[in-house]
C-alpha cells in the first residue's frame, strides 16, 4: 500500500513559504522575482546535470522525484505479522499450500522470494538471487541519491555564474550611477536561487532518498532471512523472535503494545499452540 509523504511536501512548502514571508515583510516580493536569474540557474545547472548523467538515468528524475513523496507504507510490525502467519499455516498444512497467499502479496522481491521457496529452490540459489536484486536496488536507490545530490551541488554554482553575469553586465553600465544599486541586486539574485534550489529542495530530497533506501535495504534483509528460516520449517515462536531481534527498542514496544489490544491475547495463545 502506497503512503504520501507529508512532511516533505510540509517541509518544502514551509521553507519556501517562511522565506517569502520574510521577504514580503521587509519589501517588495516583486524584486526578487527575475526570470533570467531562474533560467540561468534551473536550466543551467539541469544542462550540467545532462552531462553528468546519461539520458536514461535523466529520465527517472521523474520516478525518483516521486518516492520522496509516496513510499510504501509497510512496516517491520506488519512484515513480522505476515511471517508468523505464513509460519503457522505452513507449518499446518506445508509450504505448497503458501501459493494461495501469493496474490496477498503487493511487493514483488517478497512475492518472488516466496514463490522460489515454494518451487522448492535450493536455499543457497535462493540466497544468491536475491541477493543479486537487493544490489540492483541499491544501485538504483544510489543513482538517485548521486542524482539529487550533483544537482544540489551545480544549483549554488550556476547561482554564482549568473551573479558574474550580473556584474559584468552592471559593470558596463557605470556611467550610470542610478542602475548600479539595482543592477547589484539583480546580481546577487541568482545565487539566491541556487542556494534556495539546492538547500530547500535538491538536498533534502537526496537525504530523503537516503533514509528511504536504507529503511527499505533493512525491510529486504529481513525478508531474505525469514523466507529461508520459513523453507526451513522453523517453528513460528522461533521466526518471530528472530525477526523481532531486527527491531529497534522503540519497534520491539510498538508490537508489545499491539500485542496486549483485545483480541490478540487468542492470536498469541494461537501461535504457542502450534509450536
């Protein structure tokens, strides 16, 4: 199930927002609007992105620009429940009988995981092929980190290559004491926008990613180990205690408290019934 990621919109649209509040409070908003400004720093420093990156990499700016806004909204807690579940059932009926759950499934490494368990795959091919996806991933996830991060850097730079602009162009003009003033601020405007672009914007996304990618590398992990743990015919008890030792402090309270709501008393008098 796919969750919107609040606090980066929040986060962006309070920073900008501040800003021009702050700039509205103190002046005219009109002097800090110039669209050359803006096209020599976006499309600038974008131009030096194309450089830097090949096409296709390009291309999934766009993809990548949306996990930072809309991630998979699953957690250890609910990955912990799914596997003594699977454990259980499993352990009643065989793994044959875990094809039936496989259209439950909404994450594809997960649902190929379990079907390479069921085919019965030995457990070191199974290993190694995901494995080999989990590095894919985390090259993807890289690239799109490196990406937002290389724009961040070319964003201030191109501030600065249109504030020499500015210069050059108000330095032609000093016959003309009255547009040197003007002329300065009009400058100093690009590197505004480079600054805003990369710190509001181009460098927050990269850390985001960052998190994102390794919350989801942990997520991976985990399910690699319990699917071999699960072809094993580990006992359930077993499983989700060592799932549970993948959690932080925080986790581990988290599902001793939804543990102790009304009704979960029969699910865990369940599961030790079955060991």
């Amino acid at each position: 199930m796919k969750k919107f990621d609040l606090m980066s919109a929040i986060g962006i649209v309070v920073g900008g927002a501040l800003v021009v509040f702050a700039v509205v409070s103190e002046g005219d908003l009109r002097a800090f609007w110039n669209p050359s400004g803006i096209m020599i720093t976006v499309g600038g420093s974008f131009g030096a992105l194309m450089v830097s990156f090949r096409l296709d990499e390009i291309k999934t700016v766009l993809q990548v620009t949306r996990k930072v806004f809309v991630r998979q909204d699953e957690s250890l807690l609910d990955l912990h429940s799914r596997f003594v579940e699977l454990a259980q059932k499993a352990r009643r009926e065989g793994l044959l009988v875990l094809e039936d759950e496989l259209d439950q499934i909404e994450d594809p490494f997960f649902r190929n995981g379990l079907q390479m368990v069921i085919d019965g795959f030995e457990p070191d091919n199974i290993r190694n092929i995901m494995n080999a996806e989990l590095s894919s991933l985390e090259g993807r996830h890289e690239l799109g980190q490196s990406l937002y991060r290389t724009w961040g850097a070319l964003a201030p730079s191109f501030g600065m290559i249109g504030t020499l602009i500015g210069l050059v162009l108000m330095l032609s003009r000093l016959d003309d004491p009255s547009a040197i003033g003007p002329g300065m601020a009009v400058a100093l405007l690009t590197t505004l926008y480079g600054s805003l672009l990369a710190n509001l914007v181009f460098l927050p996304m990269a850390g985001k990613l960052a998190i994102y990618s390794q919350e989801e590398i942990r997520m991976k992990e985990i399910i690699i180990e319990a699917l071999l743990a699960l072809q094993s015919g580990i006992n359930p008890r077993l499983l989700q205690e060592q799932i549970k030792s993948y959690f932080s402090p925080s986790e581990k309270m988290l599902l001793e408290q939804s543990s102790k709501r009304p009704g979960d008393e029969d699910e865990v008098e369940d599961v030790l019934i079955n060991v």
